[in-house]
C-alpha cells in the first residue's frame, strides 16, 4: 500500500523566481528566507529517495462543478502567468505526474461523499502555486512525480476536508507509492492597494495588511508548531476574516489527508515569516510521527473503491 511520508504547508510567492538582483532590491538589500528556506527544505527532504510522487495542493487553481487531480503521464512546457507576466515569464517546466495515483484518489469520491475527476489533457493550464516550488523542489530531480489537486470554489470547509480523506485512501490504495503533500499557499492574505503596494513590498512583517492578520499568522504558526491541528480546524471560524488565501483550502485538503483534528504532526520551520505585499507567507514542514500523524500507527487499508463513469473520465469532459 502506498502511504504520506510528509506534509507541508509552503508560499510560492511569486517573489521566490525573481532574479536575485531584484529580491535583493525588493527586500532592502536582503535575501529573502522564503528562498534560503526552500533550499534548505530541498536539502534536507526533497533530494532524497524517501519518497516518489509529490501531490501538490494548488491554492491557485479554482475548479467549480468538482475537484480535478491531474492525470497526465508528463506535463511539460513553458509558463507565463497572466497575474505577473514580468516577474514570471517563460518559465520551463517538465516533470512526470502519476496516472495511477490520480485515477485511484478519483475512485474514493463516492465513499467521501464528493466529486473528483482525473484529467489527462495537455492543454490543461498550469499554476504558479506549482511551478515555483516545483522550480526549487523538482527541478534537477528527474524521477521524481507530480501531480496537482485544485481547490474548489463552490466547496466549504468540509468538501475540502472530504477530498484530503479520499486523497490519503487514494495514495493508500496505489501500491509502492510514497507520497509527499504540499500545501501551496499563503496564511492571511489581503494586498495593499495600488498605489500603496510599492512601499510595503520588502519581506518584514510590519508590512503585513493588519496587526490583525499578522497575530492571526503567527498564532496558529505557533499551532503548528505544537501539532495543534485541532486548534487550527477548530478555529477556522476566528482566521476567515483575515482572508486566509484560498479560504485556506490547500491546508484544508492536507489535513483531511492526515487525520484532521487528530493529526499531532509538528511543523519545523524554514526561514522566517515574511510579508508579500501585505500578505503572510511561511514555509512548515511536517515529518510523519514516528507512530503516524494520528499517534495511533499506520492507517487501515482503505475499503475497496467505487469508479463510477461519470466520476472518473480521463478524456476532460466533465461529468452530465
């Protein structure tokens, strides 16, 4: 059975693929940690063989009718985002996804309760949210797998807490397989207008929109760092004021996969907590427990799935 060999929940800010002349410029004359932390993070976990597929949880990437796992035997070409063509223009990107995994996770949707669908077109869009930690973690790393979930727009907290159960019983129920998740996105996240962003672009947090927001960050890094998942789900309430980005959904997907409120998991930090123009962005990685996130061992074999037709269609249509 396959089995999540760890977890983080990491900013692709798009900050991170600037030239360094200009992080350097942006951040009164400093490397930003994002970047120092992403190398330190590729290092110590991503260079090595403990692991072969990595599910990257797009913060990005908004479907509406259902959640989409990409389902193509490779992705490759070149990406210009339509948010920051300046900053991130041409970027190559190539790397291996896993067929088998995406269309298992797609086979647990009946007994979650949700809609996912495998999709293998080549024109499918790519992400930001992926290709800049792919940039620091993939790139050079030949053999090594990715694949991409999207949050959903029309979902709620439990819809995305759902997808991350079928999500761990999917990875279950592929053989072999050792499966790193990222959470790829930002904590609060609200922008300085126009013309104010320029003067609240460098990486120190008194540049973060509010004290608000910025308390609200740091409180529940603080969480994290306890393996407090429960306070974290329990006071989602509390944070969806201060506009965690994506509704906080890429972390909702990731906990639905470890055991949600059960998930005793402690984030290591990588660099520091930084601003992005008014936002709160972090790197944590969580290490499987040496008893399993939920302190109770390896998880049960998943009961044999459902494929319904409508459910699981790599061609691209959606369902009728």
């Amino acid at each position: 059975m396959g089995e999540i060999v760890g977890a983080g929940l990491l900013s692709h800010v798009p900050t991170i693929v600037l030239p360094e002349a200009d992080r350097l410029e942006l951040n009164e004359g400093k490397e930003s940690t994002l970047v120092t932390g992403l190398r330190q993070l590729r290092d110590d976990v991503f260079a090595s063989d403990s692991y072969d597929t990595v599910v990257v949880l797009d913060s990005h990437w908004a479907t509406t009718v259902e959640f989409v796992v990409t389902a193509q035997p490779r992705r490759s070409g070149l990406y210009t985002s339509e948010e920051l063509p300046r900053g991130m223009c041409r970027m190559p990107y190539d790397f291996p996804g896993d067929p088998e995994l995406a269309h298992h996770v797609a086979s647990f949707a009946d007994r979650h309760g949700t809609w996912i669908t495998p999709i293998d077109d080549p024109y499918l869009p790519v992400y930001y949210a992926t290709t800049n930690l792919w940039k620091y973690l993939g790139e050079g790393l030949p053999d090594k797998r990715w694949v991409t979930v999207g949050v959903c727009q029309t979902g709620d907290m439990d819809d995305h807490l759902r997808l991350g159960r079928a999500l761990a019983d999917g990875i279950a129920a592929t053989p072999g397989r050792r499966v790193l998740l990222i959470a790829s996105g930002a904590l609060s996240h609200t922008f300085w207008p126009l013309r104010q962003l320029r003067d609240h672009e460098a990486g120190d947090p008194e540049h973060i929109f509010t004290p608000e927001a910025r308390a609200a960050d740091q409180e529940r890094i603080a969480w994290f760092k306890e393996g407090r998942h429960d306070q974290v789900l329990d006071r989602m309430d509390d944070f969806w004021p201060h506009k965690p980005e994506a509704r906080f959904f890429h972390y909702l997907m990731m906990a639905g996969a470890l055991g949600e409120r059960a998930c005793t998991a402690k984030a290591r930090q990588y660099g520091a907590y930084e601003n992005a123009i008014g936002t709160g962005q972090v790197h944590l990685w969580f290490d499987r427990p040496a008893d399993g996130w939920t302190g109770t061992g390896p998880p049960p074999p998943p009961a044999a799935a459902r494929t319904p037709h409508s459910r699981v269609q790599p061609s691209g249509r959606l369902p009728d």
